[in-house]
C-alpha cells in the first residue's frame, strides 16, 4: 500500500449519524476507520470463498487426519 495515497477515491457514503458523532467525539479518523472496516470484511469474505472452493480437499485431507494420525507425528518434539 506504499502507492494508496495516489490511489485513492473519494465516495459519497450513508453512515448512521450517531456512529458519526462518537466516532469525531473520540477523535477517530472515519475514512481510515471505513477503510480498515473495508479490509477486514474483503480479507473475511476472501477467507470464506476459498474455504468453500476448496471445502472439498479440507473435508478430505482432515477424514485422511482423523483415520491415519497426522503425517510425521512420531518426528514432533512435543
């Protein structure tokens, strides 16, 4: 993100007014807190899709886990 201040994009956005208030009351920046909010539900909504992408080998890999133990177990230290 070395190039996001010239990246950037003005938007007109509804917020609920009283977020508003106690956001500027406790001196948060709401463009920084809107983006940060922003990136957290992409990375989860991300997370998500490619949990359902790939929900087939997880379930697989974790049936092969739950019958065989995990690969290599006996080499743990712990």
């Amino acid at each position: 993100m070395a190039d996001a201040q010239s990246s950037r994009k003005s938007l007109k956005l509804s917020i609920d007014l009283r977020l508003i208030e106690e956001a500027r009351a406790l001196g948060i920046d709401i463009g920084r807190a809107a983006e940060t909010g922003l990136a957290k539900v992409i990375a989860a909504e991300k997370t998500r899709r490619w949990q359902e992408e790939n929900k087939d080998a997880i379930e697989s890999w974790n049936d092969y886990v739950r019958r065989n133990g995990l690969p290599l177990a006996k080499h743990r230290p712990f």
